[in-house]
C-alpha cells in the first residue's frame, strides 16, 4: 500500500472508531488493530490519536469545501447558486457533526482550530459569486467583499443552532427555506422577484 494510500486508510479507520466510541475510549492499539497494521506503522505516520483525530476532520472539512467549490462552478445562475452553497454548507456540516456524534465537543473546537484556511476559501466563493451576480445586475451590493464576509460569520453563528434544531424550531421546513432564501437574497439586494416555490432548497435545522 503506498504511503498515500496508508495514511488515508489510518485516518478513516481512525475516524469511523472515534465515531463510535468516541476519543477518550480509543487507543492507538486500537487503531492499528481495526486497520490491520502494526502498532510502529501508526506512529510513523502520527504520533497520537489527537493527531489522528485533527487529520480525521480535517478530511471531513475538505469535504464541505469541496462540495462548496462544486457549486460556485457550476453553470447556476449567482442567485441560485449563493442559496445552494448555504445549504449544502449547512447540511454537510450537521451531517458530518451528527456521524460523529460522541465527538461533538472535540469536533466544535478542532474545527475551530484547523478551519483558517477553510474560512478564506469559503469568503472568496461568496466573493466570487456575488460579484459575479453584480456584474449581471441580479445582485446590487456596494461592496461584494463586505457582503462576503458577512454572510460568512452569519453562517458561523447559526452552525450550533442549525446543527441542534434550533432554527427551525416550531416551523416547518418550507417555511424556514422560504425565509432564508428571502433573508439572503434581499440582504444582497436581489433584483428580481423572490420564487419561494423553488424546490431545489432543502434546510432542516
């Protein structure tokens, strides 16, 4: 198995018994033993189970950007594609957070931790799309950069209440699509008149 390829394997045997059984009941023996290598190949490759944990979201992190980046290149008109990116950016990470149940606290700080260049990327799609938006006359902000970053930190405050069932708390889910869509959509000065019929959105919080 080549190095890549060995590392890789460690990382998701690792994540999927952290998933389980959580970190404090997990031992590097343990993750030798489930992914069938020898203790000394283990710590070749990372020298705790911290360490394997931080890899274990850090992959589950490229994840969402990747998933993220798929949206903002595709062929989706900006306003369509700003809403989309939310809610694949929101969905991806409760799903993630919730697999990895018993490590909901370790998860919220290591994310913390590793996510500086995950924010950046985020910040520039939005930067990408809504100038991109701007420039065809469906958005009109002043300042696509501003607008940017503050739909990137309004996502950062909703991810715990979104990931507990607190956004659409005593709502049901058409309504809260409807309403976030009308929210992002008016906030970056949509141009045209609000569809809430779509049925490409789906968010549950």
């Amino acid at each position: 198995m080549a190095t890549t390829d060995t590392k890789e394997h460690l990382i998701k045997v690792a994540r999927k018994l952290f998933a389980q059984q959580g970190i404090g009941n997990i031992t590097m023996n343990d993750i030798a033993k489930a992914a069938n290598k020898s203790r000394r190949t283990v710590y070749t490759y990372f020298q705790s189970k911290e360490e394997l944990l931080e890899a274990s979201i850090e992959m589950e992190v490229m994840k969402i950007s990747n998933a993220m980046t798929k949206v903002a290149i595709s062929t989706l008109s900006p306003d369509r594609k700003i809403i989309k990116l939310i809610f694949v950016r929101l969905e991806l990470t409760r799903s993630i957070v919730r697999r990895n149940s018993c490590l909901h606290s370790d998860y919220i700080v290591i994310v913390e931790h590793i996510r500086k260049s995950f924010d950046a990327k985020e910040i520039a799609l939005f930067r990408h799309i809504i100038s991109e938006g701007k420039q065809k006359g469906i958005f009109n902000t002043e300042s696509p950069d501003l607008a940017a970053r503050f739909l990137h930190f309004c996502l950062k405050g909703i991810e715990i209440p979104f990931i507990n069932g607190m956004v659409s708390k005593n709502n049901d889910d058409k309504f809260v699509n409807n309403f976030t869509e009308k929210v992002i959509l008016n906030a970056l000065g949509y141009t045209k008149p609000i569809n809430s019929n779509n049925n490409e959105r789906t968010i549950r919080g």
